[in-house]
C-alpha cells in the first residue's frame, strides 16, 4: 500500500512539474531577433491590440487610445501585466545612431558598457534653463544575464508637477536598444518580481556582427535601387506606350475619317455592295443585357492593362513604405483608388445613357445585318450604319458578340442568333477588313 501511495505522490510531483512548464507562453519579437516568456496568466497588449478589447481594462488602463499612441512614440513591442503582482511593464525596441554606433554590450567591459548606458542619459538629471533642479535623480548598474549583460536604470522624479519612480532593464545587441520598462506615479517603491522574470527570460535568437549590419543594409539599399529602377523603367515604357498609341489613334481617326467619306460617296454612286449578306443577328437591349455589357467592358474589357496599372501602382506604394516615405506611399495608393472610383463612374454614366439610348425598360429588339463592307443596326429606337473601319475591337464572351467603336461606345449581338459557324467567319471578315 505504501509503494502505490509513493507511485502515485511522484506522479503527481511529476504532472506538477509538467504543468508548471507548460503555463507559460513565448513572445517573439521575428523582427528584432529576440523574445520573452512570461507566465500564461499574463495579459499580453500590442500595438495591433483592438482599443475596444477588454483587456486593456483588465491591465488597469483606461485611457488606451492615449496608451497606444505612447506606444508608437516610444517603440513598444509589447505591454505587459501580470495578474499576479499587478503590475505593468512594457517591452521596447528602438534604433538609434547611438546604439549602431555601440551596436552590442556582448564582450564589453563593465566600465565600457556603464560609459554607453550614461551616454544614453546625459543631461536627464540636468537643472532647468533657470538653473533649478527639476528633481529627476538616477542611479546605474549592471545586471547578470545568461546571453548578454544588461543595465539597470533607476529613475527617481520628485517635483511639483510629478511624483514617480522608472525601471528600466536594458542592453544593446544588433545595433538596437531593448529595454523592459515599469512605471510607478507617487510614492512607493516597485515590486520588481516580474520585471525580473522578464528580464531573466529574455533570449536573442540571432547574433550579428557590425559587418553582418553592414551587410544587411547595404542588400537593403540594393533592394531599393532595383526596386526604384524597376518602377521608374516601368514608368518610362507605360509613358512611350501610351505616347505611341496616342499617335497612332490620331493618325487612325484620320485614315478613318478618309476612308468613311470615301465609303459613302461610293455608297451614293452605288459602287458598295449592300445585297450580298454575311450574317445577321438580334439582341434585346433589356436592363440586365446592357448591364452586362458595362460590366465587361469596364471591368474585363481591359483586365489585362489594369492588372498592369495596379502592379506599378503597388510596387510604387512598397518602395514608399520600404523607404519610410509613408505619406507618399499613401498618396499613390489614394490615387489608384480614385483611378478605379473614376473607371467605375465612368461606367455608370454610360450605362446611363444606354439604358435611356435604348429605352431599356421596353426591352427594345435591335436587329444586325452585317455586309461586306459594313453591317446596319434597325429597332430599339434608332437606325445607324457602321463601316468595319469604324470598328475598334471585337469581343466574344458568354452569350454575347461584343462590337467597340471606341472607349466607351459599342453594341452587343446574341451569339446564338448569328450561329457559331457564321460568327467565327464574321469575327475574321471583321479583323482583315477593319483599318489597321
């Protein structure tokens, strides 16, 4: 009985143990190459932390918008509370020239690294411009660490407008400054149990020599150039294509114009042939047709040249951000949106003027009857008359024939009613006749 009384004792000393070093939790800092373990009852904040979340007033602060916004000036990783000791402590990570300069407390003497940590606070204890102390004291020394020495930092503030005494545990590594932080308003001295703790769970994942630094920022320079050439080169050949094809358009409305009025003093001699019949077909022009219409040709016509335009736009906003010249990044992303908010529009206005062109409503039948040199369009309201040289592109998708005279201007055709046999040889009449 005695030996199943042991047994089960050790087993329950060993599921304590398990237990304890599974109630824990890693915090990993990818970026700056290190992280924290803390105990898993700790309430974890980050800069991404919704300010509606309810802990924030579980860690005791109520003003969390203020909060987040200390936690951008001031490069905090993580803040920190622990339920246990309540008590707040916040986790930061900042680069500095100074600390490139020093770049790392590992195989620096003791007097070395105290010469640096007083660097980094030179002139807080300094008397105002009037000469009165403004009541901030502090007081330095080292701290063992299994990895790399660190500082502590004790900040006394005792004056007219503050009452209030700082931790803060710190080393450099990497040419970044990390520091455990923990704040005190009023008298009192700070619980430092689970500063320590942080403190004493830090590990650095990654090492790096001042070369290795070097290294990193000049492949980073390398990026941008390429990325900024990349860009610029891309401008460059959007800038000579849309140059080109804006003198081609030119010269082609002139051959155009040309041609047209040679076609209809032809057509009044006679000399045109409009007997012979190629195929013919109908379309309703009901609400639902020429939305469909619209959408195709604002959102697919031209998939291709958009999905272009959105890559240069992108690669644009990422060298922006990549260079931290945010502002500008989000300028050319606003203006991509207004590019599509004014490509959508645009759509809308001319779907507008179909529905009303067409009398949509009704559901109006216009009937095609395409020729050798040009094709007619009878009923839904009107009668017009198009050469092939007026034809700036022909499409075919789902149900429906597409025929563009321009950006915005074109007819539609059921396939169905001009037959697949007779369409395929239309679309290639159409091509070798229309004006190059």
């Amino acid at each position: 009985m005695k030996k199943i009384w042991c047994v089960l004792l050790i087993a329950l000393c060993l599921f304590g143990t398990v237990s304890a070093g599974a109630a824990t939790k890693e915090i990993e800092y990818k970026d700056q190459n290190f992280k924290v373990t803390v105990d898993d009852s700790v309430l974890v904040m980050d800069q991404e932390t919704n300010k509606y979340d309810p802990i924030w007033i579980e860690s005791g602060i109520e003003d969390v918008e203020e909060k987040l916004d200390m936690m951008k000036q001031m490069n905090v990783l993580s803040v920190l509370f622990d339920t246990k000791t309540e008590s707040l402590v916040n986790v930061i990570c900042k680069m500095t020239e100074d600390t490139v300069r020093n770049f790392t407390f590992e195989n620096k003497t003791d007097t070395e690294i105290l010469a640096i940590v007083d660097s980094l606070v030179e002139g807080l204890d300094a008397p105002d411009e009037n000469g009165q102390s403004t009541g901030v004291t502090y007081e330095r020394s080292l701290v063992e660490h299994k990895q790399i020495p660190f500082f502590r930092l004790v900040i006394d503030i005792n004056n007219a407008e503050t009452v209030a005494k700082e931790v803060i545990y710190g080393t450099i590594v990497n040419g970044r400054l990390i520091e455990v932080d923990q704040y005190l308003e009023y008298h009192g001295d700070i619980d430092e149990t689970f500063i320590k703790s942080v403190v004493d769970s830090v590990n650095i994942t990654k090492f790096m020599t001042y070369e290795d630094y070097e290294e990193i920022v000049a492949r980073g320079k390398r990026n941008i150039w390429l990325l900024l050439g990349g860009v610029v080169l891309m401008i460059v050949a959007l800038f000579v294509f849309v140059t080109y094809n804006k003198k081609n358009k030119e010269k082609k409305a002139i051959r155009i114009s040309d041609r047209l009025r040679e076609f209809r003093e032809r057509k009044t001699k006679g000399e045109v042939d409009c007997k012979n019949v190629l195929a013919m077909g109908r379309a309703t022009y009901s609400i639902k047709s020429i939305d469909k219409f619209v959408n195709y040709n604002t959102w697919i016509r031209n998939a291709a040249i958009e999905v272009l335009l959105f890559v240069v736009i992108a690669l644009i906003v990422a060298f922006c951000f990549i260079s931290d010249s945010v502002l500008y990044g989000l300028l050319v992303a606003a203006c991509g949106i207004v590019s599509v908010y004014f490509n959508y529009s645009g759509g809308e206005k001319n779907k507008a003027n179909m529905l009303a062109r067409y009398d949509a409503r009704n559901n109006p039948i216009a009937k095609f009857v395409f020729y050798n040199e040009f094709f007619t369009i009878t009923g839904a309201g009107a009668m017009s008359e198009y050469t092939y040289d007026q034809v700036v592109s022909v499409r075919v998708y789902n149900e429906y024939f597409y025929i563009f005279f321009g950006t915005e201007q074109g007819v539609f055709v059921e396939r169905e009613t001009i037959g697949e046999e007779e369409l395929a040889k239309l679309i290639v009449h159409i091509k070798s006749n229309k004006i190059k």
